[in-house]
C-alpha cells in the first residue's frame, strides 16, 4: 500500500516563527506523522523574519515563476523549500517582496495590523492551490491551520475539486481563536474572487457587516478541530452546529490523536 499523504497549510510553524500556539502545534504534528510513515508536506509563508541562510532555505526555481492575481494586479510567487531541522520532512515556503519581505507577521513595530493583510492572505491561498497543483502531488488530507488559510477549504470545494490533484483530498481545518477579519473592508470579496468564482459565492464568509473568516472555512471543510476554549461566541457556534466530523484539540500530547483522526477520514473517503 502507497503511503498516505498529509499537506500542511499553516501560517506558522515552529523553529521558523514563534508568534502562536499554531507554531508549535505545527512542530509537533508535523514530524510526528512524517515519523509514522506518511509522506508530509508544509506549506507556509515565508516572512521577513525568517532568516534564510540559518535555516538553509534555497529557491525552488521549477516551482517559482507563477504569478498570482490579486485585486487585478499580478504579483509573482517564489517558492522556497528547506528541511526541518532534525528531519527529512520538507517545509516549503510562498514568498513574495510585496507581502513577505517585512520583519513582522501580522503587526508592524507599533503592534497596529497591516493594511494589506487582506491581500496577503487572498496571495498565500490562492498561492498555496497553484503550487500544490505544480507539485503534481496528490494529497489525500490537506490540514489548515490559521485564519491565513480560511479560503483554502472554499477553494477546494468550489474550484479545484474535480482536479486528478485534490479530487480525493479530505478538508481538516483547525479552528483557532486569532482572526484579523474585522480589519478587512469589503474590497476583501472581490480580492478573495478566483476563476469562476462570484462575489455571492462568499456569502458564508460574511454575517451582516461583518467578514468571518473561521465560520466561512468552517462550512467548507470535510472536518474541523477547535484549538483553545476562547473561541468566539460566533465561531464556536458554527464550530458546534457542524454536522461533521470534528474533536476539540486533546491538550499537550495531540499527535496520536490528531493522527486517529487522519485515519478515520480516511476510512471514510475508502468507504464512499
């Protein structure tokens, strides 16, 4: 039997950032399933931050060179891959000088939010679907994590599905209580748009006035996991009133867990 393949979509990861309980989650699990025999990739942006020579980061030239759309411009995707360290398992990073080149993640030095977060996360997912697909690797479970991959789950269900490369690919989302939605306008629906994709087609990423990234994400997913017990009230709501798979994050020692869950989705998808 061929190994199962695992893609991580996250917006951090541990030794490469260290903002969020995300990035440590994603350190653990990560190597852990790499460890037990599935074939692991991660995805993740590549911030300024993170120092390219100590962490031995080198372009991947045959994957670079696409350009991204995003709000009618076009901004090209430099794709770089590095090892983690103490392992094999390949960490690949979505960079590009617009978004990316800054010393900070989500806030500048005066803890104010970037005006362009909206963009940066419409780049890193649409990013994060063409890339997978130049991989020419098919997963068979694509696990996000963070608000920064929230349309990933949409894209896969509305765009990409019947595609050889994600057409057996089950949709895990981790739920997390950080969101920098209420910063986005509403231009956030028109960046977000791809393909054929319309305006009204985000309705489930907006209640009211409001743009909610999680509770969008949410309905797209095949299954979730809530991390923390602070989730807002709204997002827990959806989080519970999902008929779908789903576990709350067990605590410190995750990973057999999490990795139960992989294959019960498995199962699954063996038995449709």
């Amino acid at each position: 039997m061929s190994k199962k393949r695992v893609l991580f979509v996250t917006q951090e990861m541990k030794p490469y950032t260290t903002a969020s309980e995300i990035s440590e989650i994603l350190n653990q699990i990560a190597p852990y399933a790499y460890n037990k025999g599935y074939e692991v990739r991660v995805l993740m942006p590549k911030y300024g931050l993170i120092n390219e020579r100590r962490h031995r980061l080198h372009e991947v030239v045959r994957l670079s060179g696409m350009n991204i759309i995003v709000d009618d411009d076009d901004f090209p995707l430099i794709i770089k891959v590095a090892s983690l360290p103490g392992s094999r398992m390949q960490v690949y990073f979505l960079d590009n000088e617009e978004f990316f080149k800054r010393k900070f993640i989500f806030k500048d030095d005066e803890e104010q939010p970037f005006e362009d977060n909206a963009d940066r996360m419409v780049f890193f997912c649409k990013g994060v679907m063409e890339t997978v697909k130049k991989f020419g690797w098919a997963p068979d479970i694509i696990h996000c994590h963070g608000w920064m991959t929230s349309l990933v789950p949409l894209y896969l269900n509305k765009i990409y599905k019947n595609d050889p490369i994600f057409e057996k690919a089950k949709m895990i989302y981790s739920v997390y209580d950080e969101s920098y939605a209420d910063t986005f306008d509403e231009g956030f629906f028109d960046k977000a748009t791809i393909n054929d994709l319309e305006k009204e087609d985000l309705a489930d990423f907006q209640q009211g006035d409001k743009i909610t990234l999680h509770e969008g994400a949410i309905k797209y997913a095949d299954s979730l996991i809530a991390v923390g017990d602070a989730l807002p009230d709204s997002v827990q709501d959806a989080f519970d009133n999902a008929d779908k798979p789903k576990i709350e994050h067990p605590g410190e020692e995750f990973e057999a867990d999490y990795l139960d869950f992989y294959k019960s989705q498995l199962e699954d998808e063996e038995e449709a």
